[in-house]
C-alpha cells in the first residue's frame, strides 16, 4: 500500500528547511547562517561547497556572524578510524542568541513552545481555551496567560522573547498581520498581529493554523529534503498547506488553500462557517460530533461531550457499532474526495496527513487512500504517496514558533 504511518520525534541535528527556496534569493550572509543552522555542524569548506561561493566569501562572513554571536565553532565530526589527527573545526548556531515562541489558538486548548535559535525545544505550555468565541480583549488575556505560563516553564523572562509566532484557525492574511475571518473570533479583519505584539511585547507574525502545520514539516519534519508536498490536517477543521520549491504556498492574496471550504454538495450541511456544503462540515470534529450525538448519546450514553464522544464513537466503530461505523465511513469517503483533489490540483511529491485526530485510523485507512486511487485519472504514473505524521499537540505551536524563528534570522542576518 502507498502509504505510511510515523510517529515523529525531535529531529536529530539542525532544523529548518534544508533545501534553498525556489525563486528567492537570500543575502549570502543570511545563506551562510541557514546552511549552519540546517546542517546542524557544519564546517566552512561544506557551507561554501552547498553555496557554490568562494572559501574565502564564507570565512569572511562567518567571522564577521561569529563576531556578532549568531553563530560558534564547534568540534566537527570525528575523523575517519583511517585518519589520524584532531577532528576538523565546525560552525553551529549559538543556540542562546535569542529565543523565539509559538502559540497555537483552537476550539479545545491553547498550546505553546518555546525554541532556541537552533530549534530545541525550552519548554511547552497548555491552557483550555476560553469559551465561545473571543472579543479582541479575551484574546490578549488568555495568549498573555499562556505566554506566561511558558516563560515559567522554560526558564525566560516577561520580556525574553524574541519574537511570537501565533496559529489559528481561519483566514489569516500573514503580511497584514489580520485574520479576516476565523471560528475563534467575535470580529472580522482583526489586526491581531498589532494587538498581541504591544501586549506580549514582542514582534508577533500571524499564521493560518494548517499553515502552522506546515512550516513545522518543512522545519522540523518529514518536508526539510522535500520541494514539493501537501499537509492535510484534520482537527476541528479540515486545513490544507502546499510547500512548492521548497516554500510555502499563501495564495495571491495570502488567505488561499482552504481545503474545508471548498464546496462538495450543493445546499449540503451547514459549516460553522455559515455556508453549506463545505468538505470540513463532512469531515470534521464537529461534523462527526453532530452526528455521533444521534448515533450514541440518543442512546444509553448521555453527556458525553466534545473529544470523549468522539473518542467514544471511534471505539464503538472498531467494535462494529453499526451506525458509529457508518459514520466513519462516510467520512472517510469524504476525506478520500479531498485527498484525490489536492492530489489532481497541485500534483505534490507526496501528501501529509496531520493532527490529533490522526489517532482516528478510518479517516486514512487502506480503504480511504484506495477510494483515493480511483478518483485519480490513470495517467500510467503511480499517485503522490500519504503519510501519516502522529505529532499530537505541539507541531502546530512549534510550526508557529518556525514563523518566529524565521523573522528573527531575517533581522539579525539582514
């Protein structure tokens, strides 16, 4: 079968995305700085040789980044058991330059990471999210809360951030730094970037959530040596990312690729974003919610609620539950629709599947990703494989993080 299922830990040595950006050339001071930084420990001759630069550019430069605190030498690699001699002097990020949060909004929970400037994870922070949907004063309350919580967990001060990354749901317009819409929000077009920053007292750079999710494969994940990918998550929403030349894809207008919204049944079932027919209303938390209250709670099991009624259907589904398995599988058929359009639409190298509810195997059973193949059109070529990435809560907050991580190089490398 043309899938495959991980369970991602940390990575191992270095971060960030490993291949350069199509189309978007970079200072060669900033270029030098995400070699090291993507390579882990690297020394000058291999960032010159990544670069095709001269030696002597990259010894200038990294002297002069050396100088600045942006980055150390280090002892590189141990020479070959065939070689004598002290093992060759390295470059490496200097981890303490700054640190750098993301924040991540949902229905259920906020969750928070806190990254050094080489990636590592300093601490992880969690609330409940305020009930119901937020004026622009809960919001400030709750990510200052939460931004708190985490600088007590990893060890930073009010003001040691460096600068904020902040995820959720919706149509968020990243330049601008306003969400134009969003599940979570009382208001339209709120300029939220500009009212967390002057409260969290740090540059704050807003990202759509699935966005999130897919920054933090490109940094962290299975997309560092991959140009070309799709990341469909599945949480309270249904959420798309496109990585294309080994950047991510907005849109012309920086609100695109909202997978969950676009149309499937005509006068179908109704999205929490007020329209009808939307792919995420037939495949969602809440859409399976809606449905598993009739199937169960109409039964002997009132007052389950939000992710214990949905844990309780999935469990009840694999326990041949009739009208639970039906539900799923109506789902899954769904989910099998929108994977079968990315795929014919953005022919990526390889589609991701993402989120907490991953643990939810109907959604992406062999039989999805089957129903999936037919779709395709036969053009004699095999279709782009699925993964399956069982991150749980943080990659969103530390894809947000990413967004920090990023606006931080950029200011300290020109």
């Amino acid at each position: 079968m043309n899938r495959a299922v991980a369970l991602l830990e940390p990575a191992p040595a270095g971060c960030g995305p490993a291949l350069p950006a199509a189309g978007a050339p970079r200072p060669l001071r900033r270029a030098i700085y995400e070699t090291v930084r993507a390579g882990g420990r690297v020394s000058r001759a291999e960032v010159a040789k990544a670069l095709d630069v001269s030696p002597a550019s990259v010894t200038a430069l990294t002297s002069d980044l050396i100088a600045a605190g942006h980055l150390l030498e280090t002892e590189g690699p141990a020479p070959a058991p065939a070689r004598r001699g002290r093992p060759p002097v390295a470059l490496a990020v200097r981890p303490g330059a700054a640190r750098v949060a993301g924040l991540r909004m949902s229905d259920e929970s906020w969750s928070a990471v806190a990254l050094d400037m080489g990636g590592a994870v300093l601490g992880e922070a969690r609330r409940a999210a305020p009930p119901g949907r937020m004026d622009a004063d809960t919001v400030e309350e709750a990510a200052a809360a939460l931004l708190a919580d985490l600088g007590r967990a990893a060890r930073v001060g009010p003001e040691g951030f460096a600068s904020v990354g902040v995820g959720l749901p919706g149509m968020v317009d990243h330049p601008g730094g306003a969400v134009a819409w969003s599940p979570l929000l009382l208001r339209r077009d709120l300029p939220l970037a500009d009212l967390l920053g002057r409260r969290l007292g740090a540059p704050v750079l807003l990202e759509n959530d699935a966005q999130a999710a897919t920054l933090a494969e490109l940094w962290f994940g299975a997309g560092r040596f991959a140009a070309d990918f799709a990341v469909v998550t599945i949480e309270n929403g249904l959420g798309m990312g496109l990585v294309a030349g080994n950047r991510l894809t907005r849109g012309g207008g920086g609100l695109g690729l909202e997978l969950g919204h676009t149309k499937v049944q005509l006068d179908g079932a109704l999205c929490r974003c007020g329209r009808r027919g939307c792919l995420e209303a037939y495949v969602a938390d809440y859409a399976l919610a809606r449905e598993a209250e009739t199937a169960l709670v109409g039964g002997s099991r009132a007052g389950a609620v939000g992710a214990d009624l949905l844990d309780r259907l999935h469990a009840e589904a694999k326990a041949g539950h009739p009208a639970a398995a039906s539900i799923f599988r109506r789902a899954g058929r769904y989910m099998a629709l929108a994977l079968s359009n990315v795929a014919l639409l953005f022919d990526p190298a390889k589609i991701i599947l993402s989120g907490e509810r991953m643990r939810y195997d109907q959604l992406h059973s062999d039989e999805v990703i089957e129903e999936m193949r037919r779709l395709l059109i036969d053009s004699g070529r095999p279709p782009p494989p699925v993964e399956i990435h069982a991150w749980g809560g943080s990659v969103w907050a530390r894809g947000a993080a990413a967004l920090a991580l990023q606006h931080v190089t950029e200011a300290a490398t020109g």
